[in-house]
C-alpha cells in the first residue's frame, strides 16, 4: 500500500506532524538525511500509519502520486539543497511543500522555479510550536489553488479547530503563506515584549510581589485580554525552579534570542513604506537583551532613577495597566494588518485579512478571542484600511489611550524602560495627525 504523504525532516516539528497524520490514519513515509532521528523517532513512535525509510530513493517511491512530500529541515541552504536531492526522483505533478520558517522570498522563488521543471510548490506556514504540530497546528498554506486543493483534506484534518472550524486556509498565491506567518511572528514578539513590559512595570514600579501579579494575570485571562501567552505568563509565574526551589521567573537568563522572521517583517515594512513601529522596537529589544555583558557594564556606570513604588491608588494604577496592554495590543495588530493589507497589493495575492485572523485562533501562539474581533472588523469593511478605523476598536483606544499615556508617563520618569507602550501611543498619535 503506497503512503498518502512523506515527511522530510524528523527534528522536533516534523516528528510531531508526522505524529499528528499518523494519528488522524494518514499512512506516512518518514525520511531524515541522517539516520539518527529517524531511529530516535521509532523508539518513540511505532504503528501501522507510519513507514520510516533509511535511503531517499525508496522514501519517495513510497508515496502514492502525485507525490506529496512535506519539507521541516532549517530554513535557508537547507531547503534548496532537500529540493534538489528529490527533483531527480520525482515525476511531473509531484508536490512538494516547505512547512519551515522561510523567508517569503525564497518561497517565491522556489514556487516558480519548481513551476518551470514541471513541479509544484506549496509555502506552508506553521505555528503553534511541538505542541501544536502535534495535536493541531494553524496553518497558513499558498501556491496555486488547484495544487492546494490537491492537499486541503489533509491540512485541515491536522490542524487545529475552533468550533469545529479548522484553523487553516488558502491564504494566497507563491510565497504568500510564509508571509503571512513571517508577520504572526512579528506580532508574536510585540505581544511578548508588551507583556514583558507589563509584568516588569508591576513588579518594579508598583511592587507587586510574583503572587500578586499571578493572580493578575489569572483575571486578565479571563477577560478581553484572554489568550493563550497571558494564559502561560500566569503559569510561568507560579513555577519554582526544581533545584534551587525559588521562582523560575528569577532563575530565567534576561537574555532572548531570535530565529529572524521578526527582523524580516520590519525589514519588509522598511521596503514597503509601512509603520511597524511597535514590532520594530519589540526587535530592537530583543537585540538589547542579547547584549547581556555590555548591560552589565553600563549598569554600573550609567545612572537612572530610584523607581520605587508609586504614590497613588495602586488598584487604580493595575488597572491602568491592564487597559495600556490592551491598547497597545490594539496598535500591533493593526500595524501587523495594514502591513498584510499593503503586501497584498504589493505582490498582488488577495490576501483576506479577517480569514487570517480566524486561522490564528486555534493551534498557534497568537490564539485569542481577540481575534474574533478582528474578524468581525473586516466582516464590517472588508477594505478596512486601519483596525483603528473600526467603529468597535476605535471607542476602545478613545477610553483606553489615558491609561496607556499614564503608564508611560510613569515608567519613564521611574525609570522603567516600555519601548513598546511607548511606540504604541507614539504610533496612535502619529496616525491621528493631520
């Protein structure tokens, strides 16, 4: 019996997704250039829907036709060089797809090279991390439609549901998956550093002890800021380290790093004349993290402001904060849509931003009900060319924007750096100018 899909790659992503088939009875050939994980992948995993091959030639003579073979190796080299070791082995109409973190660009151009020998190319973006791939991931698949259909049973059996809607869909022609899923990411650091910013605020200028701020982010779950990294930022809050037994909050190196889809989206805003304010400083932070010696150095050197704890209502000032991060949460994702919006017209791929927004709703970090609500805006105006715009976020950000101006305001005479609250009301107020 031939199997319905190949795996190329059995690092941590493509073994899960690989698991995932298996478990929905997709019968699947699982390939790695080294043998290793492959071996390291039966010890794990073993059953009637899984085929694993040692030697390339019978790892793609496996597959029913037209062949359809999913690529999870690094982005970069990695992928040209996977695609030219199965170019001679397979047959006109064969499928391959990149479900990697690729840039959008190489995407393109491997969709139409692979086009001109005869082949098809699918871009796939992936998000929701082992977990996801595992139990369901969002999937951000594009290429030619008909080439996609071919694949759509598939996809949407894996991924993830909401409502027992599948968190995935055509997103677009070529490159366009990776994309979408290059501007996920962008959006993903903002959310990250806001909330960063959010909890270091608390801790430092208000004085909130790790229980407090806890069962803050406990409530603000269950609220309009529910969603899935305000859900594990209370979890990780209420983790001790298991060999010193203190918080795993402190025991946590400042230090992050990047795999660079983030750089790239503010890259491609700089090309396109779009403001990504907000994702750009989130980035930059990063950066500024990674320079944990020279922050050493300077600590002892460079002099700021006593923080302290604020004089004031301090339940008054939490809530300020909350309605900051929701604001500014605001601004992001209408930087990261306008910037999709911008794209589509650019590259001419007739992007569908509140369908987008429907697919990151289950099985990818970005998972919120907030997205909902993004849905509903372009559901309104399907040329919306601002969430601000929309009437239901507009009166949000004329109530909120106070609570964001005075968390910032008091953040930097404390001494408390919030690049990204600050970039938010920057960029509300640049964008209400005349």
């Amino acid at each position: 019996m031939k199997n319905s899909i190949g795996i190329y790659g059995l690092g941590v992503m493509g073994a899960s997704i690989a698991k995932n088939l298996a478990n929905h009875k997709f019968r699947v050939a699982v390939y790695n250039y080294t043998p290793d994980l492959t071996e390291k992948f039966l010890n794990e995993y073993s059953g009637d829907y899984v085929d694993p091959y040692f030697q390339l030639e019978n790892f793609v003579h496996s597959l029913e036709r037209p062949r359809k073979i999913l690529i999870m190796v690094t982005a970069g080299p990695v992928v040209d060089s996977v695609i030219r070791s199965l170019v001679p082995l397979l047959d006109k109409g064969d499928i391959i797809m990149d479900g990697g973190n690729s840039d959008f660009h190489d995407s393109n151009r491997r969709y139409h090279k692979l086009r001109e020998l005869g082949f098809h190319f699918l871009s796939i973006g992936v998000s929701g991390g082992e977990k996801g791939a595992l139990t369901g991931p969002s999937l951000m698949p594009s290429g030619s439609m008909d080439v996609y259909q071919q694949v759509d049973p598939i996809l949407k059996t894996i991924s993830a549901k909401v409502n027992g809607t599948p968190c995935c869909t055509y997103i677009g022609p070529e490159g366009a998956g990776h994309y979408v899923k290059m501007i996920h990411n962008g959006i993903e650091y903002a959310e990250m550093q806001l909330i960063a910013e959010a909890y270091h605020f608390l801790r430092r200028k208000l004085g909130l002890n790790l229980e407090e701020i806890n069962r803050l982010f406990k409530d603000w779950n269950e609220g309009e800021l529910h969603g899935y990294l305000i859900k594990i930022t209370s979890e990780i809050l209420a983790r001790t380290d298991d060999e010193t037994g203190k918080p795993l909050i402190d025991m946590i190196l400042d230090q992050a790093g990047q795999k660079g889809t983030g750089k790239w989206a503010v890259r491609n805003a700089l090309e396109l004349g779009v403001p990504l304010s907000t994702i750009a400083e989130s980035v930059f932070a990063r950066f500024l993290s990674s320079m944990k010696q020279e922050r050493v150095k300077a600590s002892k050197v460079l002099c700021g402001i006593e923080s302290g704890s604020d004089e004031g209502d301090k339940e008054e000032i939490i809530e300020d904060v909350r309605r900051a991060l929701y604001m500014s949460k605001i601004c992001v994702y209408s930087q990261g849509f306008s910037q999709l919006s911008r794209a589509s017209e650019e590259y001419r791929w007739g992007l569908k931003c509140g369908d987008i927004a429907m697919i990151w709703r289950g099985g990818c970090i970005l998972q919120s009900s907030f997205l909902q609500k993004i849905k509903d805006a372009y559901d309104r105006n399907p040329n919306l060319e601002n969430l601000l715009l929309d009437d239901s976020f507009k009166e949000i950000a004329e109530t909120y924007q106070t609570s964001l101006r005075k968390v910032v305001s008091m953040a930097v005479l404390g001494g408390i750096p919030v690049p990204a609250f600050a970039s938010a009301i920057n960029y509300y107020d640049s964008y209400r100018q005349i």
